[in-house]
C-alpha cells in the first residue's frame, strides 16, 4: 500500500516532488483546507475510510496517515 | 426512529423565483485574488449566484414564487388550507412571515401559515410536514415555502463560506391524489454538532453587541464578524460523506425500493465536490444527479425544490420516483422517496 499511497497522495497534493513518509505534510506549501477535503475524499474512497478530524489533528507526517489507514482498514 | 410513510398525497405545483442580479464568483468578489477565487470556486464548482437586492427579503422572491401559482388558474386560493415558510431569514423576528405571508397572498383567514426555522434539510421536513397536513380529511391544498436570502448571511470576506451562497425562493402545492403510491420519509439530527454551522450573536443568547459587528480575522485569513454564519466547513464535510450515505440507504430500504428504481436523486446542492462525492461514494448514474448549483450556489432549503424547478421541468410529465436528501445546518439530516406525477411547474422566474 505505502509506495502506491505515496504516488497518489503526490498527484493528489499537486507535488513537484515525490512525497516521503517523514514529511510533515502540514508543512507543504500547497496544503491548506481545500487539500485537506481531498485528502479525507480520496481516503474515503480508495480505503473505505472516513479520517475523523479528532484523529487526524493528531497527525503531522505521511507516515501518521498511512499508519492509520493500516491500523483501520 | 423519525420515519414517516404516505400513500395518495404529492407536489401538484412547483414555481421558483430567483434575483435577477448575477453574481459571477470569479471576478466579482473584491476581497480575493482571481488566483484565490479560482482555486476556491473551482472546488465549489459554484460558478454563479444570484443575490438579493439589500431591500428584497426572501418572503418578496417566495411572493413571487406563490403568486405564478395562483396566476396560473391552476389553484384556488381558497382552497389553500395551510401555508408551512421554511426559512432562516425571515422578515422580523416576530411574527412568522408565514402569517404576513398570507395576507399578503390574500389566503382565506381560515388557513393554517407558521414558519419553520431550518437550512439545508428544510425542504424535506416542510415537504414531510406538507404530506402529513395534507392526509388530513378536511385539508385541501397546502403551500410549502421555502425561502432564503442566504447572501446576506454569510461575509464575503470568509474563505469557507464567501463563495457559495445564493438568494432563491420556491413555491410547491401539496395535495391529495389517488393516483400516487406511497411516499417515505426518514428524519435524523445531531445537535451535539450544532456549532459547526452558526451565526453565533443576535439571538438571546448572544445579544448584539458593538463588538459583534466587527469582521474578525480567522485561522485561514479570511474574515466574519459574530453577526454573520460561519461554516466549519471539514467538520461539515466529515458529517456529510459518513452520514447521508446511510441515510439514503436506509430510506430506500424503507421504501422497499433500490437506487435502480429511482429516476433522479435530487440532493441539496452544498458544493460540487462534496455533491460529487456523494455519487461515487453512493455508485450512482451521474446523469440521474440534476445540478443547478453552478448557476445559483447553495441556496439552503431551496436547493433541492429550485433544482427540481429549473432542471426537472420538463421531465416529470411521467410517475418518476426521485430520491430527495437534505442535510446541513443543525446539524440536520432528511431523505425521501417520493413519486412525483405530472405536477403543473411554471417557469423558473426572475425578479
């Protein structure tokens, strides 16, 4: 799953460059609100998944989004 | 459970009123870059509103609305047994513009009018209320209203809500007819989420104050005072994809029916992407789904009625099942199946 997540959360996030599993994601310069609604929209319905904001104010790097994935699939 | 079931009742009339006034989200906003607007209006897929002149209240476009009923000889006044006003802006905070509504559309004094203080799922309630006074033996015809003038709610300078709302006011007939099956309706709320969409200051628990007509800068730049709504627009969103999904499947298993039975679903119109969503998330045909939040934005409980007036028209000469579904400000959460046959709709009207 890790390395297809990654392309997707790429094309996703509009990255120039790859993304890696220790970015802190909230600190890309194209993250912002609207990102964060198709991040949770392309989670949903790739993984079945609804992220709940709780949780993911909690999370800071890619890593932390793929761990829960995992852990909730 | 809040599910409700009818058989033999229906939309005999439908007309709609808009402001002629078209507000183009790209270049008419003065507090946002066209990079900015674009970025969010793309998203919203809101391309266009319509915005009520300062001294056009949302009851002068449900006027208008009401009146191409009656004009159209399709209608008695006097058979009109009850009036329902579902709006969050009225034109006093008392009376119910319902009641002024009446008189002003010269109805008999022996018509039931009130008001019902709901957003975005207010069209299924006030069409579940409708049926429910409409079963009733002595009731002829009942008038379900619903209208906003949402523009005048929200800060233009707010990222999360500057862009999407719009004015717009429809008027329905609901009455008896033998000729329709059954109707179900299922109704949920979640007040625990009730701060999500709100207009904090003005009420009686947060009286108006000098300072609460000051624009305050927010977390994502944007600006509202306590006077104006404001929208968590994630935590709506979290609320929307886990839980109308549910309801919609829930309703058409009420209704012993499934989605390849209904003809059009009819959802309000919150946002493009978040409407989009639903439709893959619920696997449905996208040509099933009407549109019509690129011309008018989100226009609260009228959402789904101008929807069904501006894009159905033409197309409800035959029994068509629609699946209707209504959620928002609350937060609040209605679906319905509902045969809709060969109601009298009159064109889509600007004012």
């Amino acid at each position: 799953m890790d390395s297809k997540f990654l392309d997707q959360l790429t094309e996703l996030l509009e990255m120039e460059t790859p993304v890696k599993p220790a970015d802190k994601f909230r600190d890309y310069e194209n993250w912002d609100s609207l990102a964060y609604l198709s991040l949770i929209s392309f989670v949903d319905e790739e993984y079945g998944i609804v992220i709940p904001r709780d949780d993911f104010g909690k999370m800071n790097t890619v890593q932390d989004i793929i761990d829960f994935i995992k852990n909730n699939s | 459970m809040a599910v409700f079931k009818y058989r033999g009742i229906g939309i005999s009339g439908m007309a709609g009123a808009v402001p002629k006034e078209v507000y183009n989200n790209y270049t008419d906003n003065p507090n946002f870059s066209l990079e900015d607007a674009k970025a969010i209006v793309d998203k919203t897929g809101i391309f266009e509103r319509r915005i009520a002149r300062p001294e056009t209240c949302a009851s002068d476009l449900a006027y208008a609305a009401a009146t191409q009923l009656f004009s159209s000889g399709k209608f008695e006044k006097e058979h009109t047994d009850a009036l329902i006003f579902v709006s969050q802006t009225p034109d006093y905070r008392m009376p119910a513009t319902g009641i002024l509504m009446q008189a002003r559309l010269n109805l008999p004094k022996s018509c039931a009018a009130f008001d019902v203080n709901l957003g975005c799922s207010g069209f299924v309630y006030g069409l579940n209320l409708a049926y429910s006074l409409a079963s009733q033996e002595g009731i002829r015809n009942v008038m379900l209203i619903n209208a906003e003038t949402r523009s005048k709610v929200y800060s233009f300078k707010d990222r999360q809500t500057g862009f999407l709302f719009g004015d717009a006011a429809t008027a329905f007939i609901i009455s008896k007819n033998s000729s329709l099956g059954s109707s179900v309706f299922k109704l949920d709320s979640d007040g625990e989420k009730g701060n999500y969409i709100m207009a904090k200051s003005g009420g009686y628990r947060n009286p108006s104050t000098q300072d609460s007509f000051i624009e305050k800068q927010q977390p994502d730049g944007g600006f509202h005072s306590d006077e104006q709504g404001y929208m968590d627009g994630a935590g709506v969103f979290e609320f929307v994809i886990t839980q109308v999904p549910r309801s919609i499947k829930d309703t058409l298993a009420l209704a012993e029916t499934e989605r390849e039975k209904i003809d059009y679903f009819v959802f309000h119109q919150a946002n493009r992407f978040m409407n989009d969503h639903l439709i893959r998330k619920l696997k449905l045909e996208p040509e099933k789904v009407p549109y019509c939040l690129h011309r008018f934005g989100n226009t609260s409980s009228v959402s789904i009625p101008l929807t069904m007036v501006s894009e159905l028209s033409d197309k409800l000469n035959q029994t068509k099942n629609l699946l209707i579904s209504g959620f928002g400000v609350g937060l609040s959460l209605g679906s319905a199946v509902i045969p809709v046959h060969s109601p009298e709709v009159l064109p889509l009207i600007e004012i």
